[in-house]
C-alpha cells in the first residue's frame, strides 16, 4: 500500500481515475444542460465565446461540455461492465481448466486458441453489423471477445498454484473442488488478475470508443467520446474544438488507467516489471 | 523439430477451418442478404436468378463445400460489392496499399524503439531514460485515430506542412516515385504505438541483461562498454524481445481501419467494414482467412526463431 502511495505517477493516475469516475457518477447534477438538449441557433458555436456554453456546442447545437461529462458516462460504464464479463466468464473457466486439466482444459483451449485467431476488433465489427449498434450490444459485443485473455490468465495461475502445499493440504483435509478452487487458491491467484483488469478497463473503453469513431458503436443521442471524434473529422478544419476536447478526455482515461494500473503492478508484485 | 513443426501447422489448419466454420455459419445465420432490395424491388423471376448466378438458392452445407473447394484451390470467388473484380485481386490491389504503410511502420517502430530502448536502459534513470518512459506512456495509452487526429491538426492545419490526407497525391511528392507527403502522418500516427511497446520491452529486457552475472564477469574482465553491449547484452536480450513483439508485426500488416479512414487511404481497411455491412460473403470469408492465416504464421515463426536465439528452449514436448 505505502509502495502505492510513494509512487507520484499511480496516484495521479488514481486521481484521475476517481475524477471520471465522480463525473460519470453525477453527470447528472454536474452537467449545465441534458446531452440531448440542441439549440439550432448556435450549431457549431466555438468554445469560450458564450458563457452559457463554455465549450461551445456541436454539429447541431448541444452543449459540448454537458456531453463531454456524460460521455465519461458511457466510457466508464463499457469499460467496468466488460471487465465484469470479461473475469465473470474467464475466472471460472480458467480455474477449472487449469485446477481439473485432462479433457475440459483440452476442450476450453482448444476454443480460446479458435477464438484468438479470430480478429478482435472484426469479430466485433461484424457483431455489430448484425445485431445492430446501442450501448448493451457494444457490451455484449466487447465482452463476448474479451474473456479470453481472463481465461488464459487464470488457467495460467491455477496450472501454477495447484501444485502447492497448501492446496494438497486442503484436499486432504477434504474440502470440495470447489471450496479448494474459490477459498483456497483464488485469493492467490488474484493479484496479477487485478493487475490485468486494470489494464482491461482502458482497452475495453478504447474499444468502445473505436467503434463509435466507426459510426457502428453507441447511438445518437447518447454521446461517447470516439463518436465524437469520429464526427469531428469533416468539420475539424475550421471547428477544432469538436475534435480536440473529447480526443483530451480519451487521452486522460487511457493515461489514468494506465498510470493506475502500473502502480498496481508495481506495488502488488515487484518482480512482474513487464507485462 | 521437422515433426513439431508438422505439429504446428496441423493445428494451424485446424484454426483455420474452425474460422472458416464459424464465420460462414454466422454470416448465413444472420437477417439479410447481398442482394436485398432496398426502395426498388426487383421481379421475383430476376432475383431468384442472381440468387441461381452466386449460388445462394442452394443449402448452407452444400455452398460451405463449395466454397470451400474453390478456396483450398485458391479461388475465393467475386466480391459482391465489386463484381468486376475476383477478391484476390481486389485484396492484391488494396493491400499493397496497406502493406506499404504496414511495412514503413514496421521499420519506423521497430528501428527508433530498438535504438530509444537502447539507449534508455544504457543511461538508466537519466532524463533520456524518463524521456523515453514517457514517451512509450503516451504511445500506448492514445488511441492512434487520436494521435492521427492531432497531428492532422498540428502539422496539416496549423502549420500547413503536410497533406491531411489522401495516398501518393500528384502534387505530394517529394522525390517522385521515391517519398511522398502523403506517407509521413499516417506512418507517424500508426507507428507511435509499436514504436512505444518495442522501446519498452528493449529497455526492460536491456536492463535485465545489464544486470545479469555475465555481464559482471564480462566487466571484470575488462571488456570495453561497447563490446559488452553488442556482444552480450544485445544478443541476450533479444530472446525475449522476439515472442513478445513478433505478433505486432502481422497486426501491423494488415493495417488499421481508423487510420486508413482518417487520412483517406485507398487501402484494405475500409472493406472490413463494408464486407460485413454488405453481406459480402466471400470478401468477409477470404478477410477472415487472410488475418487467422498472418496471425497462426507469425506464432509459429516467432516460436522457431525462438527456439534458434535460445539453445535452451526445446520445442515440442506440451504445445504451449
């Protein structure tokens, strides 16, 4: 803990975690107008001119910085509900993989390594065409690919910790497989999986924010800051400020997360220094 | 070796048959067609036969089988979107496009994050080293349809050096033939987040050789530093350095969608999408193949070569 605190980098990246975090929490109080809300008299207008509308507004009208904090919203809310997916699915089925081995373990490696060989982002694109976009479909979508790396990782420490002591010793004392898996060789397993969620939630919000950059992600009138990136392209040549805000906030969430993430890492487990 | 490799390439053919199972049973698995009309119909009698034309009136099964014959006869059929064209030469034409940008990224990372790595972990805890830190932060965290975007602003709009976009314009070149305007922002904005994992695994797998005891020994002995580097150092920290960045490259290759769509370039990305929006069967099938094939390729290539940096790998035993 005291690692974690002396390193400057980790807290800053811990407190900018915590500021989206408040925004995205109370986007409703902090915001001056609803995300949906467009005055057509001033489209486009440029940032610091009008007081009512200090970011100024977008392509048609709604106000920039009420978007900007709900779109932290909708990034933040991909981000964690993936990682959920992703440790919910993945734990358990690398646990068992790797604790049980034999046919099972044959079986789940056999459709990860399927499932790596497919392109990510691909499988995700096509998805999307098909079940059509929206904030739950980008989840499921997202989450439906991510479990992967969760799977491997977990199997990866079971295959590991089911050789120790302590785990023969609570066999022997004839706990079921499951208490051994969950009570007895999880809470052991845990550090480099937080350290991998960490990690998770930023890739998972890059994803998010990719796709809706793509025109296939969340739908309008729900912002998101790739959608706006993405918007921003044909009118970035005179209106900067559509592109350049919301470009800031992805980069302070990756930056946040990583920093946050590094930290963890470091502080858990000084020997992992490269991931 | 010669019967892990057969191994290898098995179980490679197994992914991509397993690929093209999954994928041809989703794509026929979901609503909508090719050739569904949108605000005009066509005759029932005129669709039914370019239905007949594509072969789509036949079982799913039997147009797997099909499709499939003719793919291992390397004739993976007629793009719908394009039907002038075969999809080998429509991918043949666009990926040279990407492939151009993929390998100029390739080099440009991998040449400017070996030597930063280098050198970060040489001068250890210097401000180049925290320089370099940084740096490989900010690359790996910015998503590169950002960084694309504020290098288009800095360097196209606000300093009017270079094109925003588009792909070997006429009036781009700088040397004709030879170096176009038009290359340096998308290599720049593409090669950001290779180049910063490359100098961050140089530099760590550097520094762990740095600290190693036949380094020491190799000291002791007297050895001048820039021996000891070339000699020892780099050599060990290699190893490591190939399982953990070989995979990029493949990545790299088959290029990227958003900075393809944020500079305007001609080349493959822009069908990932517009294959799965148009239902183009066979462009979807031979896109997937062409990715699940690149990636297996690589794995195994990177294994190998492994295997050869590192006498005390033995290959084969568990397939891990």
């Amino acid at each position: 803990m005291r690692r974690f605190s002396h390193n400057r980098l980790a807290m800053f990246g811990l407190l900018l975690v915590l500021f989206f975090l408040f925004l995205a929490i109370f986007a409703d109080f902090l915001a001056p107008y609803r995300y949906d809300v467009a005055d057509f008299s001033k489209v486009l207008q440029f940032p610091f001119i009008d007081p009512s509308h200090p970011l100024g507004n977008d392509e048609v009208g709604r106000d920039f910085l009420s978007r900007l904090i709900f779109g932290a919203r909708t990034s933040l809310m991909v981000g964690l509900t993936v990682q959920v997916i992703a440790f919910g699915v993945g734990i358990p089925l690398g646990a068992y993989a790797g604790y049980r081995g034999g046919a099972f373990d044959f079986a789940v490696m056999r459709v990860v390594d399927v499932m790596t060989a497919f392109p990510a982002l691909l499988f995700a694109i096509f998805l999307i065409t098909v079940w059509g976009g929206g904030l739950e479909k980008v989840i499921l979508v997202l989450g439906l690919t991510s479990w992967i790396g969760a799977t491997r990782l977990a199997r990866a420490q079971f295959l590991t910790l089911r050789e120790k002591e302590f785990v023969g010793a609570a066999r022997a004392i004839g706990a079921t497989e499951n208490r051994v898996i969950f009570r007895h060789i999880l809470p052991n397993a845990m550090t480099p999986l937080i350290v991998a969620v960490s990690f998770g939630i930023p890739a998972a919000i890059f994803a998010e924010a990719a796709l809706s950059f793509l025109g296939i992600g969340v739908n309008d009138p729900l912002p998101s800051w790739g959608k706006m990136v993405g918007v921003s392209g044909s009118y970035i040549r005179v209106y900067w400020h559509i592109g350049l805000f919301p470009t800031i906030m992805i980069a302070l969430t990756m930056l946040g997360f990583s920093f946050l993430g590094d930290g963890l890492r470091d502080a858990l487990d000084p020997k992992l220094t490269v991931e | 070796m010669a019967r892990y490799l057969l191994g290898r390439i098995i179980s490679l053919l197994f992914v991509l048959f397993a690929v093209s199972v999954i994928t041809f049973s989703l794509m026929h698995a979901v609503p909508g067609g090719p050739f569904d009309e949108g605000k005009q119909r066509l005759p029932d009698a005129a669709k039914a036969n370019i239905l007949r034309k594509y072969g789509l009136d036949q079982p799913v099964w039997k147009q797997y089988l099909k499709y499939m014959w003719a793919a291992v006869h390397l004739d993976f059929g007629i793009p719908y979107q394009m039907p002038t064209e075969t999809v080998t030469s429509l991918i043949r034409k666009t990926w040279f496009i990407t492939f151009q940008v993929g390998i100029m990224t390739v080099v440009l990372a991998f040449g400017v994050g070996l030597i930063l790595g280098t050198i970060a972990a040489y001068r250890r805890g210097s401000w180049i080293d925290t320089a370099v830190t940084f740096m490989s932060m900010l690359g790996t965290t910015l998503p590169n349809f950002v960084v694309a975007l504020w290098l288009i602003l800095v360097f196209a709009y606000g300093l009017k050096l270079l094109p925003s976009g588009g792909w070997n314009e006429p009036n781009d070149w700088l040397i004709p033939g030879v170096f176009s305007k038009d290359w340096i922002l998308p290599v720049l904005a593409y090669a950001l987040l290779p180049m910063a994992l490359v100098a961050r695994y140089t530099r760590a797998s550097m520094v762990d050789a740095f600290n190693s005891d036949y380094v020491r020994t190799a000291r002791a002995k007297g050895l001048r530093d820039r021996t000891i580097l070339t000699r020892h150092v780099l050599k060990n920290a290699a190893i490591p350095m190939v399982t953990a960045l070989g995979p990029i490259i493949p990545d790299l290759i088959t290029g990227s969608i958003f900075i393809e769509a944020v500079f305007r370039i001609p080349g493959l990305g822009k069908y990932f999408v517009t294959s799965t929006f148009n239902r183009d069967y066979p462009m979807i099938m031979a896109l997937m193949f062409l990715i699940a094939f690149l990636w297996g390729v690589t794995y195994i290539v990177t294994d190998v070569l492994y295997a050869v940096l590192d006498p005390r790998v033995r290959l084969g035993g568990t397939m891990q």
